[in-house]
C-alpha cells in the first residue's frame, strides 16, 4: 500500500481542511466533490469558506503540486489507496436524526471502483453503529472485497482553529479490528505522534460515540451555566462572578463555563438532537432525556436577548433602529448555520425595527439567509443612529472597540451585551446604558 497517496472524499470544511492540512504534512492528496463549482474553486486557490491560516496551506500545496481536486470517483480510486470520507452529516428536515445521503452517496460511488486493497476512513459523525453497516456494504460493493478495511476516525475540528487541530490535534483516534487499518493511521499520524499526541484505538461504535459525546458534554456545560444566568437574574446575582468561582474548582474548570447567548453552528445543535434521536432508535431515550433540556436552555437564552433589548428600549421595537453587531455563530468563522447572533437579528426586525448587522466575515452568507435585514461593512455603519446596540458575536474588534467612539453616532447610548464580552463598568462609565445576561 501506498500511504503517501490519500484520497479525501468531500470538500467542505472538514474535508477541505483536512485535505490541505494532509498535504502540509507531505502526503500527495486527491479531494473529490461532486460539486464542480466547488472543485474549480478550491482547485483555484479560494476557499468556500472562512478559516484563518487555512488559504494559504490550501495554496502552498497546491504550488507544490501535493494537492489537486476532482469531481472523478475513478480517479480517486485509481490515485490512492487510502479514503478519507469527510462529507456532511446534516439534521434531517423531517426530523432530529442525521442525514446519512452524502455518507452514503460516498460509499456507493467510491466501493465499486476499489479493485486492489485499499483502507477506507470515516472522519464524518455519524450515529453510532453507522459504520459497522458501511463495512458490510463495502464488502459487498468492492470488487476486491475483504481486501478493504474500514475505520472511523472522529474529527475534533474547532471552527476558527481548523488547521491548528488538524496538524496538532489533542487525541487521535481510530476504531477498526482491523490491525492494517490501525497500522496505517498510525504511519497517517506519525508527524503527530512525534509530539507524543495520545493514539487511542477502539471498536468502530466506541469511535462513533466520541464525538457526539465530547459535543453532548461541552453543550451540557455551556447550558448549565446559562441556567445559572437565568437563576441570577432572578436572584440580583452576577454570573460571571459565579462562573469566576466556580471556575477554580479543578473538577470543574473555567472552560466552556462562559454564560451568555448559547452555542449554535454546524456541529452542536445537530449533533445532541441527533444522539438523541438515535439513544431513541437504541431503546435508551431516557439516558439523554436531559439533553432536551441542554436545547431548550440553549434556545431560551436568544429569546431572553430579545426581552432584554426591548425592556432597555422601552417596551417595544416598532420603528425603532437596532444596531447588531455579529452575524456567525462564532467568532473566526464565516459559519451562520442556527447562529444565535441571526435568530435575535431576525427576531428583532420582525417585531418591526430597522435592524442593520455588521461581522467581519459573515456579510455574504448573512444577506442570502435573511435579506430581510440591513447590512453594514463597519461597525460604525451598523450603529449608526441606532437606539439600542446588540453585541451577539465576540469578535476581536468589538471587544476591543472605545465605548466613546460608539457613542458618538448612536442615536442612545444603550448596549445589550449578549456574549458577557465587554467590561460594564468601563462602557457605563462612559455614558452607556449596559445590560447582560445574568447580570445585575
């Protein structure tokens, strides 16, 4: 087998990443995407996306001739001898389940044309006991049969920090029996290893659930703590002074522990709707009934800004000017899917005000998604004569930025800040009127 060679089948962020980053890393790579638009583009040296850092691997091997993009199952077979399947793994419309139809799309295209051996990797999260059911089709698909082994290995990707993750991950790990396709992860990750990164082999379905786990907790904390926001407003406490305390707990920690509009994006909304979905198909709903909670917290928090920006305004939105600042649902990143920051936007404006959204880097996606609202290229244009400023992406830029110059071209000086990412008593100290989730 020729481990130099590798094929990464899906071009979206996490195979588009993952394929540059392999490359990096010395190997000669192949990704496939039925998209053509999608191939000429990456084969063009742009990306589809936002990821720092990423364009510039993505060009660098490309020069270098260590990476090259194809709509061509055929080609990708007769390239390499080992397959990443990187595709999406979206929520179903229908449902909270998983939609598997470009998993297996990708495994119907690809089984057919392996003739010789060959190792086949899963980084996509799928429902544990997906993969067990991919072997079974692969071997019946792949004319050279028993000769193709499978593995799932999770991807553990931070939006924003994609090729640190990819290049220095903190775990890696493979679930197979099969000892050829351990043994090439392991020549896969050899750079990795070097820097004594933790390799950890499993079964396919312990593989399957690390992932959806590792999301399910972090989505528990981050929920946990805005429940403590929701009981601090109640009480008159302050939450980020909870979160400080609690933080010094070593079993505890401070991360993730940061109260404010929730999490959204690709990855862990869908990911806990679909762990439960499959726990139900499992026959053990009841071991992550609490995760519907975790959700149902996640989704009060958006509404709970809604109520805050009213209240400072005065009670309602008709006709008034609201000035957002953020539209992704994280900072680094262009990604809006189930953002936060664009629920309350929408919200806001279909109570009747003049919404007007600034970010960095999520203008494009934003406007096709919700042309209803008003779109800036500054941050000052977006505030513009605004009577409330909603802060709802922790961007660099609007941390940092001087609470006087915002003041000197909105129309009220009054801020709700949804990500608890400025310090109150600066900005009040200069005239603003400053609410926050969990906040006195």
């Amino acid at each position: 087998m020729v481990a130099e060679r590798i094929s990464v089948i899906g071009t979206g962020y996490l195979g588009a990443t993952h394929a540059a980053c392999m490359a990096e890393l010395g190997f000669d790579v192949l990704g496939v995407d039925v998209d053509r638009e999608k191939v000429d583009q990456l084969s063009a040296g742009r990306l589809p996306f936002y990821e720092p850092g990423l364009e510039e691997v993505l060009n660098r091997n490309l020069a270098n001739g260590r990476l090259r993009f194809t709509s061509d199952y055929a080609a990708a077979a007769e390239f390499a001898d080992i397959h990443f399947v990187c595709v999406g793994t979206p929520q179903r419309p229908d449902s909270n389940a998983a939609d598997l139809t470009h998993v297996t799309a990708a495994v119907e295209s690809l089984a057919p044309l392996l003739t010789r051996p060959a190792v086949v990797i899963g980084k996509s999260t799928v429902p544990v006991g997906t993969a067990a059911g991919i072997a079974e089709r692969i071997a019946e698909l792949a004319p050279a049969g028993s000769e193709v082994g499978l593995g799932w290995s999770p991807e553990f990707l931070r939006e924003g920090f994609g090729v640190h993750d990819t290049l220095h991950p903190n775990r890696i790990v493979i679930g197979s029996d099969s000892e050829r396709v351990v043994s090439t992860m392991r020549e896969l990750s050899a750079a990795q290893l070097a820097e004594d990164i933790p390799f950890l082999v499993t079964d396919l379905q312990t593989a399957e659930l690390v992932k959806v786990s590792a999301n399910a907790f972090l989505a528990t904390k981050i929920s946990f703590i805005n429940a403590m926001a929701e009981v601090s407003e109640a009480a008159g406490a302050d939450v980020m002074k909870l979160a400080q305390a609690l933080s010094h707990d070593d079993r505890i920690g401070g991360k993730f522990l940061g109260p404010g509009l929730g999490f959204g994006g690709g990855c862990l909304p869908k990911d806990i709707r679909a762990f439960m979905a499959r726990a139900d198909e499992l026959g053990v709903e009841p071991a992550l009934s609490f995760l519907s909670e975790v959700d149902a917290i996640n989704q009060r928090r958006r509404s709970r800004t809604v109520d805050l920006a009213r209240v400072l305004i005065g009670g309602g939105f008709a006709g008034r000017r609201v000035g957002v600042l953020g539209a992704a649902f994280k900072p680094n990143s262009d990604d809006i899917r189930d953002s936060p920051a664009l629920e309350v936007a929408a919200t806001v404006a279909s109570l009747g005000a003049t919404v007007t959204v600034y970010d960095p880097e999520a203008l494009e996606k934003a406007q096709q998604e919700h042309p209803e609202l008003n779109y800036a290229h500054s941050m000052l244009e977006a505030v513009r004569d605004a009577e409330v400023v909603l802060l709802l992406t922790e961007w660099g830029e609007f941390r940092d930025v001087d609470p006087k110059q915002l003041a000197k071209v909105v129309a009220e000086p009054r801020i709700v800040d949804g990500r608890n990412a400025l310090d109150p008593e600066h900005w009040r100290a200069h005239g603003w009127t400053y609410r926050a989730l969990g906040r006195p």
